[in-house]
C-alpha cells in the first residue's frame, strides 16, 4: 500500500462516474454514502460496498467537521475497483483540517480518537492519497476487487503510518491478537438501524454488541440504558453469558445527553483490541442513541401539542362554568398525573373544591378527604398559598404532586392540584404542558363565568320587556309563549303586552323590533313604555302609532318596529268587539269555534322607517269560543333546510285546534313550530292568544 498524490488511472468503456456538490450539512455523508451504493450497484461492485461505506463515511464526516465548506465527491468504478475522493475548499494541512491529527502509531489503541479516520482509510484502503487544487485539498482513496485467493476480501493491507508504503501490498504482521477482519469491521460500522421502526435500538446494539464481542474474544457483554422515564437503567443488548462475580469488566459509559444514561460492559481479556473497540462501538452506539432519544423527544412533543389542541377545543366547546370546571380533571388524568383536583375562589376569597378525579376510582373518597384537611401543612395550605401567591407549589405526602394557579386576564380564580404518577415524577416537558393546561382551564372558566353572566344579563333584561303574567279577564281568555333565539345569551326583539285601557277595555299588543341585542332590547323597551303612557292617556290608537312612528324616527337609531294592537271589550250579546290596528305586522289568524281559520287584518306601514304611516282599522267580532292568533316572524320564517314554516302551515295547524281554550292554542302551535325542524331557533317566536270564553 502507498500514499500517492493523485488516484490511479483507470480509463475503459465501463467506467462509472459520478460527481456531486454537496453542502456542509450534517445529513452530507448519508447523501456521499447513497451516491457511492449506487455506483456500486451500477458497476456490480456489490463486494466492496461495507468498506467503500465505510471509508466514505469516515473521510465526508471529517470534512464536514473540520472543513466546514462544501465538498465535491468524485466517484469512479471500473470493472476491477472503486476509486472515491472528497474534497473541499479550505485552506491548510490535508492532516489537520480533512482528516485529523496524524498517528505515527501502529497500534490501535494508541490511537487518538480525532485521527482513527485517516487510520480506518491506511487500512481498508488498496491504495490511498491527497489531492491539492488551487480551491482546495481533497483525499481519495481506491478500492480494489478481492484477490485471487478467492476468500471473498479484499486483501489485508498493513498497518502503517499515513504516506508510508508497504511493498506487494501483503500483509503486515501484529502483535497480540489478531486483528479484526476488514468485511467484519466494516459491517460493525455500517449497521444502521431503520430510523422508521417503532424501536429499532435493541436489534441494532444486539447485532453491534455481539460483533464486538466475537471480534474481541468476549465471554459476554451488557448494554444497559436509562432513558430517564423513571424506570432506571434497562439491559438494552445482551450477549453470552451474564458476568462472573470479580471478573474484570472494561465499562464504557454511552456519550448521551441528558436525561438519557448508559454504559457498555464486555467481559473480555485485555488486548490491544478490546478497549479501543468497545469506546468505538459506544461511540456508534450513542449516535444512534442520540438519535434516537431526539427521535422520541419530537414525537412527545408532537403527542403534547396534539394533546394541547384537542384540550383547547374541548374546554371551548362548554360555555358551562361546572361543566367546563368537570371537564379538566379528566383531561389531566392519569396522561398527565394519577390525580387531580380543581378549587375556584369564591369573593371572599376562600377555596372550594369544584371537580376531582383520581385514576383508582376507589380511592376518591381518601382524595376527598385529604384535601379538606386543615393545617399548617396540608394541601389546602398549600393550595391558598399558589393561589395567594400565583406560584406554583410542591404538595407533600400522603397525595404528591404540585399546585398550579388558575389565573386568567389578571384574575385569580383558583387553583389546579394534580398527583405524581405512581411510577416516576413529573418530567420538565410534562410540567410545562400542565402550566399550559393551567392556563387553557383558567381561560375556559373564566369564558364560561363571563358567558354565564351575559347569559343572566340577557334573561333579566328579557324579562323585563315582557309582562311577568298575563291579566285574568271575566269573558277573555289570554295565553302567550315565548321561545328566545338558541342559547339565549342575546336580548331579542319580539315582545308582547297586555295593557288596561281608560275605558275599561284590553289592548293586546304583539312587536318584533329589528335587530338584537342591548340596542334592540332599548328600541323594545321605548316602544313598550312608550304605548303603555299614550294609551294610559286616553290617545286613540292610531294617533299612538303615529307617536311611535316619530319617537322611532328621531331616536330609534335606524332600527324598525312591527306592531299588532288589538283592543278588545264586550260587544252584542256574548261577542267580543276588537279593534285591529296592523303596522307593517303579520295578520293574525281568526279560529272559529265551529271551525275555519282564516287571516283578518289590514296591512300598514312599519314604523321607525317613513315620517308618515298607515295603519288602517279592522273591525273583528269573536262568537264564544273564538280565537284570535297573533304571531312574530320567528313562526312563520321557521327554518328546515331551504323551507320556511310559512303563514300557510300556521293557519292549517291552528284549524283543528277549534274549541280549545287559548293556552292549548298557544302550546300546541308553539310545539309545531319548534318540531318543524332539529335547528335551534334562528328567530325569537313570540305567540299570544286572545279568546272569547263567554260560556
């Protein structure tokens, strides 16, 4: 073997050749080795693939180290070799800045650990050399066929100091033991695990581990890992027998970040080889180990953010505070701890537990007693001080774990307490997703407080704007159903009223103000108030419709009202006379008592939009047992689908309801509407029945 200036010639029709730039990036030498395996496979070179890998590796991994610039691999097969060279375009020593410190030893474990890849390529290697460029300096080296002695090897080549030259290329002898076969070493470096697999480690350190062992002569060996789980060290690979008591073990600790531990133990006779392998094979070893401990700290941290989202939207989906209060406990146990328990603030400030969990449902009743204990060291101490203070804080025996404050837009609601797991404690990854959680679970309670108030708002406001009940009438029957929109967190606008008149008549008053919410409920507000003084005052109705109308014009704020007025008293004989006054209003529908039902009514002009209105009289008498229907918009604009319940299907759903009193009628139209479709009402429904009950 010799060290030359430049690769051989090797011209002819079967050559292939390969050239690529490839950057100073980590993941080079994996793309330098794939480059090669393919010329390999092109030129039928299969027999030299595990040591033209190898060398590959070693030389593109020290480039990238100490280069630090791009390198441009060369590759050239011919029918009896493979010629690869790498180069860069730093300045300075090929020994220094390429490959590493030189080793003027034959000895392999004498060597540095900076300088065993020009080693790994002097003994491989059929020939090996430099190259120097104007932009650069590269090393190559030149695999050839296995001789004729047909072992299936490459020839073995001695062991000498880079850019000495041994003659015949034979084989030089050495001391001790033997050294390990090229194709067998070789193979030790190149076995990769599938970085896919669902845990490829324990294969891959079994295959390393026992190469080794054979190679060094071992009795057995042991590699054992702590992945920090709380599970203490794990025999990773094992091989042969387990080791004798007093034995001399050569222990190679693993190269791994934190939290991961481990070592390697070979139960072997010292030799030349032996340490030197086993700090190599732990060097390969904590690579992939390395690898695989990021491997596994991604996936965690992908499973913690899908954990987060998929927490997220289920504490926004409940507007409830109890429900959402319930609901955290089981989102944390037992993923997140074996306990847990959530404790909101009252306005004095004392805590109370709202929701617990434990994962061993028998022990909820210990749970529930422990954290009402008092005392200087309690957990109930312990929890007003994180609340008090907004810190986290550690829970002692019997129940471990730690406190964490519920804090949401400045306010302090209460705390979130959550039990150690049996097994380990809680690692830094899983304490930052329960202050996360912590923060989500403050953030839902508090949305669902403020929803819960608005919600309470809006039915006290609502309530306002309608009559607590109706009047009770000698000779009339009134009934009224009201349904506000969905969650009944807005104030509608639909109202309804019955009001005394001076003349000791009934005025039934039916609207719909446009719009919802705070500014509809103070237009519904006006016009109700406003109606009630007019009428109070003795005005005739239309002349309170046009005082509406001016009222809503100067200060209604662009919004509109419907109104229906009807007043009603005793007429000729047993019949009701009412006066029906529509303003832009639906007509209602008239029930006969014999049956039929009909629409009756004149249509006006809504007020709020037009200086001036019209708002024509009709005239309805009712017979006993007659009805009159009054209605909003949110009836008859009911929705399934693309169809509308309609003006149609109301007077055909009041027509067999002939004869019933009127809260018969306004319950069964109000249970048709809401079943003519699974939605939830779109539109507030407002119904109110007037009845002559004359026996």
């Amino acid at each position: 073997m010799s060290a030359e200036t430049g690769p051989a010639a090797t011209g002819g029709r079967d050559e292939h050749v390969r050239r690529v730039r490839l950057p100073a990036d980590r993941r080079t030498p994996a793309a330098a080795r794939a480059l090669v395996r393919s010329v390999l496979t092109e030129a039928h070179l299969d027999e030299l693939v595990n040591e033209a890998l190898l060398l590959t590796t070693e030389l593109s991994t020290n480039a990238v180290e100490h280069a630090r610039t791009e390198l441009d691999v060369e590759v050239v097969a011919d029918p009896v070799g493979l010629t690869v060279t790498v180069s860069d375009f730093a300045a300075g020593p090929v020994d220094e800045l390429t490959v590493g410190v030189r080793n003027d030893t034959t000895n392999i474990d004498e060597v540095s650990e900076r300088g065993r890849g020009l080693l790994l390529v002097d003994h491989f290697a059929s020939r090996w050399g430099t190259t120097y460029l104007p932009t650069g300096k590269g090393v190559w080296f030149r695999l050839d066929r296995p001789g004729p002695s047909g072992d299936g090897e490459p020839q073995a080549v001695g062991r000498t100091a880079p850019g000495a030259a041994t003659a015949g290329g034979g084989a030089a002898a050495t001391s001790g033991h033997p050294a390990p076969s090229a194709g067998a070493m070789s193979e030790l470096m190149q076995t990769t695990p599938d970085p896919y697999a669902e845990d490829p480690l324990p294969d891959f350190a079994t295959s390393l581990l026992t190469r080794v062992a054979e190679m060094v002569g071992a009795a057995g060996g042991t590699v054992r890992l702590d992945r920090g789980d709380g599970q203490g060290a794990q025999v990773l690979a094992r091989y042969g027998r387990q080791p004798r008591p007093g034995n001399e073990l050569i222990r190679v600790p693993l190269s791994v970040h934190r939290p991961y531990g481990g070592e390697l133990e070979l139960d072997a006779a010292p030799s030349a080889y032996a340490r030197p392998l086993a700090v190599l094979m732990a060097e390969r070893l904590s690579l992939h180990l390395e690898n695989d401990r990021l491997r596994r700290a991604d996936v965690r941290r992908q499973a913690w953010l899908t954990f987060l989202a998929e927490a997220s939207e289920l504490l926004a989906q409940s507007l409830d505070v109890e429900l959402t209060m319930a609901l955290v406990p089981q989102l944390v146990v037992p993923r997140l701890g074996q306990w847990c328990a959530v404790h909101t603030t009252d306005e004095w400030g004392r805590l109370r537990l709202a929701a617990a969990s434990h994962a061993d449902e028998s022990m909820l009743p210990q749970l529930h007693k422990v954290l009402q204990e008092t005392g200087p060291e309690s957990v109930q101490a312990r929890l007003r001080e994180a609340s008090r203070n907004g810190t986290q804080m550690p829970l002692g025996a019997p129940m471990e774990g730690f406190a964490l404050p519920l804090i949401a837009r400045g306010q302090r609601l209460g705390t979130l307490a959550v039990g150690r797991h049996q097994r380990h404690r809680h690692d830094p990854d899983e304490v930052a997703v329960l202050e996360d959680v912590a923060r989500r679970a403050a953030l839902a309670i508090e949305n669902a407080r403020i929803h819960a108030e608005r919600r309470r708002v809006a039915q006290t406001l609502q309530q306002s704007l309608l009559p607590p009940v109706l009047p009770v009438v000698e000779g009339i029957g009134f009934a009224a159903e009201y349904v506000p929109t969905g969650g009944d967190a807005d104030v509608g606008g639909d109202f309804y009223d019955v009001v005394p008149l001076p003349d000791g008549r009934w005025l039934v008053v039916v609207g719909d103000v446009s719009g919802k919410g705070v500014q509809a409920a103070t237009v519904t507000g006006l016009v109700r108030d406003v109606i009630r003084v007019l009428v109070g005052d003795g005005k005739p109705l239309p002349e309170a419709l046009a005082r509406v109308n001016e009222t809503l014009v100067e200060r209604g704020g662009g919004r509109y009202c419907t109104l229906a007025l009807a007043a009603v008293g005793p007429g000729d004989g047993a019949q009701l006379d009412v006066s029906l006054h529509l303003a832009g209003h639906d007509r209602p529908v008239l029930l006969r008592s014999a049956g039929g039902a009909t629409f009756v009514g004149t249509g006006g002009t809504a007020l709020g939009l037009l200086d001036s209105i019209a708002s024509p009289t009709a005239q309805v008498p009712l017979d006993p047992g007659d009805s009159l229907v009054f209605y909003t918009d949110g009836v008859t604009e009911r929705r399934r689908g693309r169809e509308l319940f309609g003006t149609d299907r109301l007077r055909d759903a009041a027509a067999p309801l002939a004869g019933y009193s009127a809260d018969v009628v306004a319950a069964r139209l109000r249970s048709t509407a809401l079943g003519f479709s699974a939605e939830a009402p779109r539109d507030d429904i407002a119904i109110l029945v007037l009845r002559n009950d004359a026996a």
